[in-house]
DNA sequence: GTTGATTGGGCTAGTCTTAGACCATTGATG
DNA sequence: CATCAATGGTCTAAGACTAGCCCAATCAAC
C-alpha cells in the first residue's frame, strides 16, 4: 500500500481494448443482464452507432461476432433487426468451476466486494433520501414483478430488481456502477441452481430490502442487502466447493 | 424508468473521448488527486505509455497539452522526466459557482450521490472484513497524516486518507471507483475555504470513522462516512447560496 | 573531461477507426 | 402486384493510433 501501489489505482490502461471488444463487451452486457429481452432486438444500427459513439463498421464487427456465436438473429429488410436469442445455460457446477476458472480467484472476490459494496450503499442512498410516491410504486412493482417470475424470467427480472434501486437513486453514475458490478458475477450467478427453498429466501430478503428504504431506514436497508448478497455470495462457494 | 430508460444505463458511448483526451483526463485525475505530489515526476515515457496501454506518441501529445497547461514541467536527459508544477488554486467562491456552472447542476448532484454510495460502500466493507493489524496500521497512519497535515498538505492527505479506506478492502474495482467518484468533486472542494472550524469539524469525524471501523462496526461506519459526506455537501451548498 | 545510462524528441510505415455514400432485402400498405 | 420506408450490407477515402526505430540532451561516475 506503498505510493506506487496507489498510483496503479489510476494509471491503469485508458482503454480496455480496441473499439471493436469494448462494443461486443457492453453489447454482451445488455443482453446477458437482460436488459434487452430474448426476442426483443437491438436499436437499428445507424441509431445505436450513434448512441455508443462509434462507427456503423466497427458495430457492424461486433454485432457480427455476437451473432456468430449465437446471442444474436440478424434479419434484414423493414421490420428486421438484431434479434436476442441468447437464453443462459442451465445451472451446472460445471459451468461455474470453469467461469471461475476462467476470471480468477482473486477477480472474483474483487467483484463480489465490489458488489457488495456499491449495492449497499445504493440502498442506503435511496433509503436516505425517502422516495416519492411514484418511485415508491416502481419499486414494489419490481419486487412484485420478482416474485411473481418463473424460472425462465426469474434471474433477468431479479437483476432488473436489484438495478432498479440503484436507478431511483436518481444518480446515472451509480446505476451503470451497479450494472457493471452485477455483470461481473452474472455468469457465475446463473450457474447456481434455482431451489425452490432459495427462491423463498431470497424473497424475504428482497421483502425486507423493500420494508427498509420505504420506512426510510438506511441502516436497516444497508444490512438487508448485506445480508442478501452475502447469501449469493455463500451458495457461490458452496456451490464450488 | 422504462425499459428504454433502463437500456440507457448501458448502451452509453463506449469510449469518453479520442485516446489522447482520455488520457489527459487520466493524468490530470492523478495529478489533482495528489496521487503524483507536487515536485515529484510521472514514471518515464515508454514505461507509462506501456501503463496505459497507448502508444508513447498519443502519451507525449497528453503530456505536451498538461505542461502546456502549466500542470507539469518536462525536462530531458537522465533525471529528467515530467515534473508536477500543479498546485491547487485558491479557495473562492467565483472558482466555486464557474466549476458547478461548468459541469450543470444535475451531474453535481450525481456525484455527490455517487461518492457517498461508494465511500459508504468500501468504510462499511472494510469494517465487515475485519482488517489485519498491518492494514489497521496504515489506516491510523493515514488519519494521523491528515491530523498533522499543514494548509498545503492538508487536501491531498485527506484525499489519501479517504482513498486508503477503499484500497484497504482489497478491491481493485471499489479503489479506482472511489478514486473516480472523489475526482469528480476535487475542483469544488478546492474551492471551499479551509477555516480552523471545519477542519477540526473533519478531523473528529475522520476518527470516528477510523474509529468504527477498528471497531468492526459496519453500521457505525457507514453513519460516520455518510455524516462526514454529508458535512462537506452541506459546506458546498452554503458557499455556492 | 569522457563515458554511458537514462530520459525526452521525432520520424515512418502500417493498422484501426471513422464518416458518408450507395446497394440489397424485406414486408406492410394501397 | 407495385410501391416505399426501414433496415441490414458494402465500399472508399481520410484521419487516429500504434510499434519500432533512431536522435538529442543531461548528468552522475569514473
């Protein structure tokens, strides 16, 4: 923790790869959060070039690299578009050795603090800051929307869950932290098995999650997503071991 | 808070700028963050460009724009180097209400909300973790920097001392996070006056979150830090009304 | 002094990326 | 069945960026 341990803090690569990875990165990132659903498409090409800031070719590379391997049916002509046909494979053990294989211990355990950490403190923010009526109704709608999912919409709208609460907060900032820090782990997490007694856990953690930002309590908001997350995190390793 | 709204979250430009601007940006986060004191220099060229992971052309173009800029003095031959010149300038008011006009309300706002999430995020991690002697040992360490800290020192060492919380968890991504979400605001905050009050105001609240965290008590730090954010917010609000 | 290691300064050829124009396909609509 | 708007597919010229090389300056050590 010497100084030049903190300089690595910011003089770390501007760039995480060339335009064409960073495009299939966040691409993969709205599908895998499900941000675009299975079968809804992407914008058309022209328009998300511009929304991402680059060039029509280079999304062209990256649409085309999705599409190969299969998160993406490309259709031409009115009415076609960049369809997602991306489903998550079924939970297997396997799966998830390699996905941790693959990251790295230490990345992991970076990504999950990292979790920990930027949720919590969303939920404390937003619980802090007494919401208004219609930011109240969005929030139990999510929650609703959760606990009312099958398993096939269970983890897309458990992450739309989470997300929202970051979201209300109002701060764009903190709402692409949190998705960047739930996209890190959301391979691992569709890894784990959907039991019906962790489904039930999870939703009086997530009831308890709700109860403490509308009554306004941060501390009680800060440990219930504590609480929720190390509970993930705990089947995570459980799951690996 | 549609799903189209939601998208926006992630399909943001994927590069902030052209490779030199991005660049600048970084040099200038650690220069003003006082990771890089002034009179001590940058690391030599070739290394840094490696760093960065940008060619050593677009690095001279960044360098060549800061020196320009007066934040840095470049001299040649062995020993030479780039050399920080940047000191910042003085507390007033008109800084103050120029910096928050340039950046618009609603972005001060979003990171204000930011920096609070993620320092009560990292503070309350740190406090969960339990930290080793040796890492209970720089925090102190830190704290007592900033308590002994002349005028001149006195914002770089607590920017040090805020940013070690968050380099103590061990995440790499809850450290660059943090470093961001303070550099965001570091111009403001330089604006604000250093009177005798406030500081004695931070330095008790400094140790009662050194304090909670020792402790171990999650809670107690996440209140200490949100307090202490707060305080400053506030300090902010009052100089610009 | 002379030397040599270290550092900034500058050039070139090649690759990546972009902007913009034009072509090809699709399918709802009249 | 002809039309046409929306969309993906393709090409080109210009600019941004890189890798690698060599030059110039500085100064501690001998």
């Amino acid at each position: 923790m010497d100084e030049s341990a903190r300089l690595m803090t910011v003089l770390r690569p501007v760039r995480a790869g060339n335009a064409f990875e960073e495009t299939v990165e966040r691409l993969l990132q709205a599908i895998k959060l499900g941000l675009v659903a299975p079968g809804d498409k992407l914008p058309p090409e022209r328009e998300l070039a511009v929304t991402l800031g680059i060039s029509r070719v280079t999304l062209r590379e990256a649409i085309r690299a999705l599409s190969d391997a299969g998160y993406l049916d490309v259709r031409r002509g009115r009415y076609g578009g960049a369809f997602v046909t991306y489903a998550p494979p079924e939970p297997d053990a396997g799966h998830l050795r390699e996905a941790v294989k693959e990251m790295g211990m230490a990345d992991l355990s970076d990504a999950l603090t990292f979790r920990l950490a930027v949720e919590c403190g969303a939920a404390q923010v937003l619980a802090t800051s007494r919401p208004a009526e219609q930011q109240r109704v969005v929030l139990v709608r999510r929650l609703a929307d959760v606990n009312e999912a099958g398993l096939d919409d269970y983890r897309r709208l458990d992450t739309a869950f989470h997300l929202s609460i970051a979201e209300l907060t109002g701060s764009p900032l903190l709402a692409t932290t949190c998705a960047d820090a739930r996209s890190r782990v959301s391979d691992l997490l569709n890894a784990i098995p959907m039991l019906q007694v962790n489904l039930d856990h999870a939703a009086v953690q997530h009831q308890a999650i709700v109860d403490a930002i509308l009554a306004g309590d941060p501390d009680a908001a800060r440990q219930a997503v504590a609480e929720h997350l190390e509970g993930t995190a705990a089947l995570l390793r459980a799951f690996l071991a």
